[in-house]
C-alpha cells in the first residue's frame, strides 16, 4: 500500500527530524515496508538541507544520502523508476511532505524487488564449522584465544615461552577447514611450517607452535641480554623475528651482524665494521685472530667482549658521546631520504674521520653541505678536500 499526501510531514516520515530551529535542514532514516515488518531498526539514512521556508519548490535544496539508501537507489538515482534523477525529484517537489511520500513509496517498490531478486551465494561457512570452531576453542582454553576475526575466518592464539616471553600465532582458516591446512603467520626467526594431516585442530598448530619457541629460546635469550646491556644502534625495537644487531663498539665505531637462527651460538659469519679506517683495522683484526676463543655455550655478548678484547658501551654509560654512530652534524642517526619515506629507509652514517683522535661519523650529505659551505673547500671532479668540522684534520667525500 502506498504513503499519501494526506497529514503533514511527521505522519509521512516521522524519523525525519529539524536540525535548526527555521527548518532548513532535516535529517534522519526513511523505514522500508520490510524492515517495519520486521521489526528491524531504520538504517536508511539522508540528510535535505538549503530548504526556504513558504518557497513554492525545493529547488534550492540538496541531498544527501547514506550508502545503504544509495545502494538500495542503484547510486542514488533511482533509475530504475522513470529517468528523472531523486535530486531532480526533490527540486520539483512543492512541500518535504511531497518528496517524502515519492521517496517512501520508492524505497518499498525497491524493497520488494530486491527481495524477489535471487540472493548471491552466500559466503557463510556451514554450521559444522562454526560448532566445530567453537568446540575447539573451547578445549584450548579462551585464555588461549588472542583475538578472532569477525567472521571467524581467522584465529590468534597466544602462547607464553620458558622465559616468559608472549607470542602470537595467527591462523587464517581455508573455506575447507578443518580438512584443509590454516595458513600461518607468526613473528618468528624462522617460517613457520605446520604438519597437517586427518584429525589434526588448533590444538596441534598450537604444539608446533610452542615447539618452535622452545627451539628459539637459547636465540632470544642472547638477543635480549645483548639489548639489554649493550648499545644498539638498530633496530630501535627488534622483533622477535630479527636478527640483525648494529651495536656501538666506541670510538664511533659499530659493528653490524646477522645471527643463524639454526645455529645461534656460534659466529656470525656476517659482521661488519663500521667506522674509521684506523679505528676498524684493530678490530677487524682481533676478530680474526680470537676466533678460537669464541665459545658456542656463552651468550653472544660474552664471545664479542672476548675476541675484540673490550668492554661493550652502554647507552647511558660514561663513554656514551665517544661510542656514539650519530652523525656529528645533524645528530641523528638516521637521515630522512631526500625523496620522502620512513626515517628507518634513510641513509646512516657512511663517512668517519680517519684523525684516530677524533673518528666522528658523518652522513654523506650532511658532511658535503659542511664542505660545500666551507671557503677553504678545495673540489677535484667529484671529490671534495676540506676539513673535519671537528678536528680540522684533512677530509675528503664524493660530492655525488
């Protein structure tokens, strides 16, 4: 049955509400004949405002409308019912009540078409995954349960290894599930790779889970001990999943290396050294002299202060400006990159004095601007010869 013109706008559209006190603007949802038989709540949104009262039209006025109702109009046209736009319909329209009473009866004959369309395949999983996703669930513990997806396609469940380190396993559940695989994702030093086969649930991604952090813990341990009492220059805030550490050595010297995830323990094959040709050359040295006294079963701090015969810096200790790998002109670590990014992306210090009294760090672009601002700058090709801004001993850089 359709809406009539007759009684005023509060009979037609009573969740149609004034927003000012001249009636300018009204706001509020229309109510389709299914949802008010159902008793569902309006969720058809649309806001009329630039209306003048006792005009003969609303030709001035605009519409705007949510995308349910926009949906539900094909766009918010409602070409389906005559070519006239909805916001012609309203400019031609002589009162609110008017439009309102075309717009309600639109709603319901779109409604209904919709209704009589045939639904697209449903994407909801059978009722046997979700009683079966819950029993799981359940047996696992939610104290287990991390987080879940609002669909439940996925799954996060929490883990805590021997040393009190929290971890997450994040499983996204196949339409096959359990028949088919999870896939996993976890902030590990290595892939994850799970064994699945019949009768297999969370609970036996959770076991291999755990097991991998077991595997892991001698790793982390020397990580955390390392991050804790030596001076990292990167990362800021490692994740369980890095192993890479730049530690500062002193005399603006850092030591960059990668940890083997299957062999902890023992000596990275990856370290590098970064400084001064006159502060690297003795510790290059010592690293390879003192590889015998590398010991698997001692914490990688321990083996580092062994072979390169020092003492690691800390952050806050007394050497802390002598230990220091920030560049000497900017004072940061990291410089932005000239073309935009993330701070993490820029460029790190790559210039040291080679005066063996001084060693300060310096960015290739910072030094070149000190340089190229300097008077007494001498520039062969590409190649800049000045001075130290700190020692004034004899400096050179590539320009380019």
């Amino acid at each position: 049955m359709q809406a009539t013109l007759a009684g005023p706008l509060a009979a037609v559209a009573p969740l149609l509400l004034p927003c000012d006190a001249i009636g300018s603007t009204y706001e509020g949802y229309v109510l389709s004949n299914a949802q008010r038989a159902a008793g569902l709540p309006a969720s058809l949104w649309l806001r009329i405002s630039g209306l003048c009262v006792g005009a003969a039209s609303l030709a001035g006025a605009r519409l705007e409308v949510g995308p349910e109702l926009a949906a539900l109009l094909g766009g918010g046209g409602g070409g389906g019912h005559g070519s006239v736009s909805l916001a012609q319909r309203l400019a031609e329209s002589p009162s609110l009540a008017a439009f309102c009473v075309e717009l309600q009866n639109m709603v319901d004959q779109l409604s209904l078409e919709s209704a009589a369309t045939p639904a697209a395949p449903s994407a909801t999983r059978p009722a046997a995954f979700y009683s079966g996703l819950r029993g799981e669930l359940e047996a696992l513990g939610w104290q287990r349960v991390a987080a879940l997806s609002p669909d439940l396609s996925a799954v996060t469940l929490a883990a805590v290894d021997a040393a009190g380190r929290r971890h997450e396993l994040r499983l996204s559940l196949p339409p096959g599930y359990p028949a088919a695989q999870p896939t996993p994702a976890a902030d590990l030093p290595a892939p994850l790779e799970l064994r699945w086969g019949a009768g297999a649930s969370l609970a036996t991604c959770l076991a291999q889970f755990e097991a991998a952090l077991a595997q892991h813990q001698p790793l982390w341990d020397s990580l955390d001990d390392l991050d804790a009492h030596a001076w990292v220059i990167e990362p800021s805030a490692p994740s369980r999943g890095a192993l890479h550490r730049r530690i500062a050595l002193g005399s603006h010297v850092s030591l960059a290396l990668t940890l083997d995830p299957a062999a902890p323990g023992a000596l990275p094959n990856d370290c590098r050294f970064m400084g001064s040709d006159r502060a690297v050359a003795p510790l290059r040295q010592r690293l390879h002299d003192n590889r015998g006294l590398w010991q698997e079963g001692r914490p990688l701090r321990g083996n580092l202060e062994a072979v390169l015969q020092l003492a690691l810096p800390q952050r806050q200790g007394e050497d802390a400006e002598e230990a220091s790998a920030d560049c000497a002109i900017c004072y940061a670590y990291r410089l932005l990159p000239a073309e935009g990014g993330a701070a993490e992306d820029g460029e790190a210090p790559d210039v040291n004095c080679d005066n063996a009294a001084c060693g300060k760090p310096f960015h290739r672009r910072c030094l070149v601007e000190w340089l190229n601002s300097d008077q007494t700058t001498r520039q062969s090709f590409n190649t800049l010869f000045g001075a130290c801004p700190y020692c004034s001993a004899p400096i050179t850089v590539k320009a380019g």
